[in-house]
C-alpha cells in the first residue's frame, strides 16, 4: 500500500493528511486556541467521591472537572505468568501517545488486579496525578486516568505497571519474545512497566536504553513537579501534532511526507536525525505557489467532510447522520440499477459501501456507536463477505474498533474509540436558528402560530393596535397564499392588524410590537 503524509502548517493552524493509495483517509486539525488534551498529565484535587458510580470529580483547571473511574485508578497488579502466551493482554500503543486501556474491571470482566471500592482509595481534597484519556466532548468534560504512560517512538513507558507488552501488530512470536526478553533485560527492577511499539522490530537494544533512560528521566522529573507545585496543575504537556505523528506513524511503512512550512520542516529533520535519520530522505520541503492540499487535490474532499450524502463509486450513496447516542449510516444504491441479478448489485454496492463506511469514519473522526443499515442480502454468505470486508478496512484504522455480525434487522452495529470530537463537533456550531435540529418551521406553521398568539392577546381584553413582523418569505406567503389573513383575523379580536416584512428576523421567527408603545410582547403571548 501506497502512504504519504501532507502537513500544512501556519501559525493559527495546522494540517496534517494521511494518503492510502492516493485516497484521503485521515485528517487532523490542530489549532492554539482549541489544542489537543489527550496524553497531558495534571496535578488534580479530588472535589468529588461518587460511591454510588464508583468515580470521582477531579478539578485538573478546566472548565468542567474530569471524570475519574475507579477501574482507572492504580491497584496493586497480580503477578504475571512467565511465558511468552499469544493470548496475553499485551497492550497495542499503536495509537499512542494515549494512556494505557484497562486490562479488566467490575464492569468489563475479571481482573488481575484486586480492586478496592473508589471511596476507600480516594478521598475528597486529596491530590492525585493523572493523565487526560479522552477529551471534553459535548456537554461532557474530560476523562482522566490515574495508570500514567509516556510514549516514546519504540517504547511506552508505564511507571505504575510491571509487566513488557509487545504490540500485537509484531506477528511473529520468535520476534514478539526476542523483542519482549531485549526489553526486560534492560528494565530496572521494580521501576515500571513498558511496551514495545510496533515500529521497533529492527530497533538495537542501546537504541532501547536511550530511550527508556529518557523516559524514566521525564518521569522523574514530573513526579519531582508535584513537591512544589499545588494542585490543580499542568505537569507534563503531550508533545505537538506533527511531532506526535512523526513519532507514531512516520517509518519505512511511509513512502513520503510533504511538508509547506519552512519551521516545521526543520523541526521534523532535527527530530528525525536522532531517532530515524534513515527517513531523512522521504522528508520533502513543499515550496509551490500552488496551496499543498490543492496541489494534492485533497482540499474538496475536506470541505465535504460535513455533508450528509457521501457518493459511492457505482453510483451508490451513503447517508451519514450523527445524533447525541450513536452515528447512523443509511445505504442506498441510488442509480446504480445493475443488469440482471439484484442479489448481485445489492451486494456489489454494500461492498463498497463498507470500504467507504471505515474510510468515513477515520476522515470524520467519528467514535462511539455506529449502526449501519446496508441493502438486505438473502443469502447468508454475502452478508459474511460484507461484514469481512467492514472489518478488513476497519483494521487499518490507528483507532480501535470493533464491528459486530449482522443483526436480525440487517444492522450492522460497531463501535469506534472516541477520544476527542469529531470534526464536525470540533470545527462547526447548531445553527442559530434551527437550533442544531437542520430543520426551520415551514411559513404555514409561522403564520398559525402568530394566529394563535393575537387570539391570546384578545383573550386577555387588550385593545391596542399591534405590528406584526414576519420574514419576508413568510410575508411573500401571506400575499400569496393567505391574503385575507389580516381581514379575517380583525373580525373576531377588538384592535387593528399591520403585518409588516423584517429582513433581520429569522426565517421562522416573528415578533408581536404594541403599536403606540413600541413594546415587544412576542415573549409573553407566543409560547406555540
């Protein structure tokens, strides 16, 4: 497979682009007035102990306190077995710099740890240290974690673990343990735990020392932070976007990366040269008049990011719709008619569907439950093929997902890791007048409405003389449609109408004045 990365940088925002066989898969923003909180470490203060949900409030600075499960916190952890099990829970920091995901809890399953009750390890106004999981999103403020993991490029340091993981993307078991013993001969005792990344199959065992030793070194330094700060503060900031992508994703893997920014080239070389000089050559300075995103023809694919219909090749579409619970995707086959077999042109257009379905999802930055509704298939083993295919996509996704079999409905439900919003929480607002819904009362409704509110005001004995101000399209309707709307309304109330056009307003907003006072009583009398 074919992958370049594109990064456009300038200093109010940075862009970085993942190809895959000249296709835009992946997009990250990054912008300093709205930074990325994932891997951060704070000084906290507990202002809160929830033993009815066995969490706590945990003020870290922000605007709202971040969550704190008891199952993040850090337990005394079982001994592990000494062999070198396939089947052992060895973390994938793939997706790194993030924090490492529970082995096991109360909720998800037995664990190797013996967990206490939340109120009996934690108590309110005590400091703890802790690491941002998942960022604020929507009305919801940020995760924590109290199992800390520094992220390296070939290691991830976890000062409270003990035992050496190997990524389970390393697939051969003599390089999985030659990988697993080069590490533990190197980890002082009692002094953490550590994961072996994906990119360090060829890595020398000195070149894993230095990098531990930093690590260990970071660690210590942020610990000794915490004997002459007080909480709530920042220790220890997740390194920038386009360093944090050199480190995760740049390797051999990767045939190129195009930078446009002059600083940030220079800042990827010298970061390169100490940890992988041989990728200095893929690196590539992007000088052009031409903008990088439209020199790549990628700028149009960003911009439909936020629509509802994503076309498919054949002529297929799909619907994507995000809600508060879930993200639903809708499959349809649109002109894509087929010739003669309609088992063969359904399937045909849910196979591609579901290659676009994981691509969507990566570009979007979607997470949380998804429900998919493909074209229903008769036969059980398209339906199979189908669901391989969602999965084969879905694996080259950095975030971890999980795609279930097809449901009796012929629903296809997955879940996507979500740890910060999507792009189109993070980069749109609801609309002002429709209120986030995509949806306006139709000028009929207004002008019923507005009947209804005069009828009130009658009700009530008043006799002043009123303005009513309209949209100009609900008033075009009025002229059009409902002329005698103001004589018919005069006959049954005890004051004058005069119906008057207001650009200003909203499309499906009116006002009621008071003529002779100027006194807007839209508010009192227009409650539907």
């Amino acid at each position: 497979m074919k992958r370049e990365i594109l990064i456009n940088g300038n200093p109010r925002e940075t862009r970085v682009a993942i190809i895959e066989d000249d296709q835009l898969v992946e997009l990250l923003v990054d912008r300093p007035e709205n930074r990325r909180m994932v891997g951060d470490i704070y000084l906290g203060r507990v202002e809160a102990v929830l033993p009815g949900l066995q969490a706590a409030f945990v003020d870290i600075g922000t605007d709202k306190a971040a969550f704190l499960h008891a199952s993040d916190l850090v337990y005394p952890e079982a001994e592990a077995p000494d062999d070198d099990d396939e089947s052992e829970d060895d973390e994938d920091a793939e997706d790194a710099p993030q924090p490492q995901k529970r082995r096991g809890n109360g909720r998800n399953g037995a664990s190797d740890r013996e967990e206490k009750p939340i109120q009996e390890m934690l108590k309110r106004g005590q400091d703890i240290i802790v690491q941002v999981s998942k960022e604020p999103i929507s009305t919801k403020g940020p995760r924590v974690t109290a199992q800390v993991s520094m992220a390296g490029r070939f290691l991830v340091y976890m000062p409270f673990a003990s035992r050496v993981g190997v990524s389970r993307k390393i697939g051969e078991r003599d390089e999985r343990k030659r990988l697993r013993e080069q590490v533990q001969s190197i980890l002082p005792d009692k002094s953490g735990g550590v994961i072996v990344r994906t990119v360090s199959e060829d890595v020398t065992q000195e070149t894993f020392q230095r990098e531990l030793n930093t690590l260990i070194s970071q660690w210590k330094r942020i610990k000794k932070k915490t004997n002459f700060t007080r909480a709530p503060i920042l220790l220890h900031r997740e390194t920038s976007l386009t360093r944090g992508i050199i480190r995760d994703l740049f390797s051999t893997k990767v045939d190129s990366l195009t930078v446009d920014s002059k600083q940030l080239f220079n800042e990827i070389t010298e970061y390169l040269k100490g940890v992988g000089p041989e990728l200095l050559d893929r690196v590539k300075l992007y000088d052009e008049p031409i903008p990088i995103f439209d020199k790549f023809e990628i700028e149009t694919e960003i911009r439909d990011l936020f629509k509802r219909r994503c076309d498919l090749p054949s002529g297929g579409y799909l619907i994507i719709e995000p809600t508060e619970a879930l993200v639903s995707i809708d499959v349809n086959s649109g002109r894509y008619t087929g010739k003669k077999d309609a088992e063969k042109t359904i399937f045909k257009t849910n196979t591609e569907a579901a290659r676009e379905v994981a691509r969507q999802l990566r570009l979007r930055d979607v997470g949380g439950i998804i429900v998919c509704d493909f074209i229903d298939m008769e036969t059980k083993s398209n339906r199979d093929k189908v669901l391989q295919e969602l999965r084969t996509h879905l694996g080259r996704d950095r975030a971890r997902t999980k795609a279930f079999a097809v449901s009796d409905l012929g629903l296809i439900e997955m879940t996507r890791q979500r740890v910060r919003q999507s792009h189109l929480q993070s980069m749109t607002e609801a609309c002002p007048t429709c209120h986030g819904t995509g949806r306006v009362f139709t000028p009929e409704t207004i002008v019923r409405r507005v009947e209804r509110s005069v009828k009130r005001i009658a009700v009530e004995g008043k006799k002043d003389n009123l303005v009513v101000r309209l949209h100009p399209e609900v008033a075009m309707y009025l002229l059009q449609e409902e002329r005698d709307f103001v004589k018919k309304l005069e006959k049954g109330i005890p004051f004058k109408l005069d119906v008057r056009d207001d650009p200003l307003l909203r499309p499906d907003e009116f006002k009621l004045v008071v003529k002779s006072a100027g006194r807007d009583v839209t508010q009192q009398y227009a409650v539907a």
